[in-house]
C-alpha cells in the first residue's frame, strides 16, 4: 500500500516544490523506495526540475498531462476521454543516476484555465461526477506500484489541489521560519481539516518542515522556537533545510551522478537525508 502525502502552504515561494523534489530523490536513492511525485501546480516547476523544458513541451503538445484529466471533466457527456494515464506517466524521470525510482505524473501550464473553468461550473453537473474525485479514480490503478507518492500542490486550495487531497493520507507544510511565511498555517490546518471531515476521512498532519533556515537570523531561530512550542501546530521536523545557492541551483534541470553532487557537500545533503527519515518514520506512524 503506497503512502500519499500532499506537500502544502498557500504561501507561494516557501520551497513547497524544492522540498518535495528532495524528498522524492533521497526515498528513491537512499531509502530505496519507490516513488510517484504528482505536480499538480500549473506553474510546472516540479515537472521542468524532473524532466526539463523540452520533454515538458512534447508531452504537453501532445496532451500528456494532468491537464488533460481536468479538461476531460468539463467535455460533452457524449465526446471521448482523451487523459490516458499509461501514457502520461512518465517513468524514472529524474535525471540523477543514483535515483532509480521516481515516476511523475507531469502538470501544465493549462491547468489554470482548466480550474477557472471548474470553479464555476454549476453544481448540478457534479451531482454523479465530484469534481474533487477526478485524480483519485485516475491514478486508481496504479498507485499500488508505489511506496510512496508525493503530491505537490500549488499555493491554494482550489479544486486542482483539493483533488490532491483527496487522495491524500497526510500532508506536510513546507515553511520558511519567519512571521509573514508561518501566518497562515493555523487556516491551512482548518480548511483541511474541514475537507477531510466533509469526505468522512482523515488527512493527517504529518508536520511542518522548516526550510530556507538560516541559524543567524534571530527572526529564524525565535520563528522556529515559537512553532515548536506551540501546541496546536503540526509536528516541527527537526532537519532543517537550510538556505544555501546550491539547492537553490537544485531547480535547474541538469544531470548529475549523485545526489551529493546535485545537493553539496556543505552539510545539505546529509541534512537532506535526515529530513527524508524523519518523513518516513512519520509516515509510517500512520499505518
Ligand atoms: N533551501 C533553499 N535554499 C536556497 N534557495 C531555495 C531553497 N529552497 C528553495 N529555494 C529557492 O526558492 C524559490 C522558491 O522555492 P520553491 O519553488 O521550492 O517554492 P514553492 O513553495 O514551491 O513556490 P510556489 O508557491 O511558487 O510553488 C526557488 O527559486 C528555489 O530554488
Ligand atoms: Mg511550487
């Protein structure tokens, strides 16, 4: 049975994607896990880091995205599907030797109308087809090939993501440690809450994962304090990513052998490791 975690924080820029990309590498490359990252932010990121720009306009061109799922939802009852689940997964993407198992099912930039479109749809026409129930019947009969998937959502709660947590067992909150980045996670804590109680489910809060760390600020270090402190908060994981060029020059799409090259030698990669055991050990509690 595979773990589904949805990564989350409406916040933009807090490192919800650079997280979730790391994650999936080192569960593939050091715990010898098999992975499905699912991106269903329309700004791609998830999917250009894995696949890179190119790959993403064919398979875009080509209908091979999760956009398509979307877009089938909102056709005439009598035109065909078009999404076809075997031909947009794309297999062992990352271009990273050592990360052997990491499957994507890729977004597009599409998404965006697709969801506008969705939103205001007349609830009438949901009444057989629930509109936050799409990825999970598509992805239905693949998911036990996984030990995990990671659901990379954007920086909302809209129908798109709502369908990631639909699927979902937990989800963590990727955070920078700062008073304007760490506002908001007391109402994504509400509102999922809310969803998983309208669906008669639960999705657990797995916990928040501190990111952009940096052990000189002050504004960090009393940031990070105050969450671990706080009683209502999710769990704090206590690897902290901190902030350093060369993850952020992770996003770029190029190969690498290792995952030591791709992350550095200054610390990040061992921390990198720790955060992902700490992610399972989590995880696992669930069960
Ligand atoms: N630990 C880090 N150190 C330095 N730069 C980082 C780190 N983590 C992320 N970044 C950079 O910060 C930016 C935002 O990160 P990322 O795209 O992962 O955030 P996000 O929360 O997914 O954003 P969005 O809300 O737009 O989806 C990117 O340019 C990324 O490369
Ligand atoms: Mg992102």
């Amino acid at each position: 049975m595979a773990y589904i975690i949805s990564t989350i924080n409406l916040k933009g820029g807090v490192g919800k994607t650079t997280t979730t990309v790391a994650l999936a590498e080192f569960l593939s490359a050091a715990f010898n896990k098999r992975v499905l990252v699912i991106d269903l932010d329309p700004q791609t990121n998830l999917t250009t880091v894995l696949i890179g720009e190119d790959k993403w306009k064919r398979l875009n061109d080509e209908g091979r995205t999760l956009a398509t799922l979307f877009k089938d939802s909102l056709r005439p009852e009598d035109e065909p599907a078009n999404f076809d689940i075997g031909k947009t997964l794309q297999r062992s993407v990352s271009p990273i030797s050592e990360v052997q198992w990491v499957d994507l099912l890729p977004s597009s930039l599409d998404l965006i109308d697709v969801q506008d479109r969705l939103a205001s749809m007349p609830p009438g026409r949901f009444y057989s087809n629930n509109p936050t129930d799409l990825l999970r019947k598509a992805v239905k009969s693949i998911i036990d090939d996984y030990d995990f998937v990671l659901v990379d959502c954007p920086p909302n709660l809209g129908i798109v993501t709502l369908n990631g947590l639909r699927i979902s067992d937990g989800y963590i909150i990727p955070t920078i440690p700062d008073v304007l980045s760490t506002y908001g996670i007391p109402q994504i804590q509400q509102r999922v809450r809310a969803f998983a109680e309208s669906l008669g489910e639960d999705i657990a809060e797995i916990g928040i994962v501190v990111t952009k760390y940096r052990k000189a600020s002050t504004v960090h270090v009393n940031t990070v304090r105050r969450l671990e402190e706080d009683p209502e908060l999710p769990t704090v994981l206590q690897s902290y990513i901190p902030e350093a060029n060369q993850i952020a020059a992770s996003a770029e799409y190029v190969g690498a052998s290792t995952l030591r090259q791709k992350y550095g030698y200054q610390g990040q990669h061992q921390i990198l490791r720790s955060l992902t055991k700490e992610f399972i050990s989590l995880v696992e509690e669930l069960a």
